[in-house]
C-alpha cells in the first residue's frame, strides 16, 4: 500500500478521457461514497475505477494487432 497516496477524480476523468461525473458515478457503484470532482480517490477506489474502465473497455480481440504483411 502507498502512504499518502492522491489521486483527484478530476484528473483521473482527464487522463482517462471519461467525464467526471462517470467517475464518481462508478465509485459510488462500488462503495456508497459520493465524491465531488475535487476529492482524492484512496488507492482502494483507483483500484476500483482502473478495473471498471478495463471492463468496460475491453477490446473483444487483439487479432488486428498482430496481422503482419
């Protein structure tokens, strides 16, 4: 576990390119707290909202990636 760790909601909708509100949406999904735009996300919810947006992200296949010609 990092001591201290910070990470805004703010920023972690810009880095994801997700709206803020879809953020605090999905933490409040998974843990009951509401969180303002401003507020710190624990290395608990980071955790939550990287899973979240993997899931929902995720590629069916990584066929195309690998197609040499």
């Amino acid at each position: 576990m990092i001591e201290n760790f910070k990470y805004k909601i703010n920023t972690a909708a810009a880095d994801f390119g997700v709206a803020v509100k879809d953020v605090s949406a999905i933490i409040k999904e998974h843990t009951g707290a509401e969180k303002k735009s401003g507020a710190s996300l624990t290395e608990a919810e980071t955790n939550i909202l990287f899973d979240a947006l993997t899931q929902k992200n995720a590629v069916k296949s990584f066929n195309l990636l690998f197609i040499v010609e």
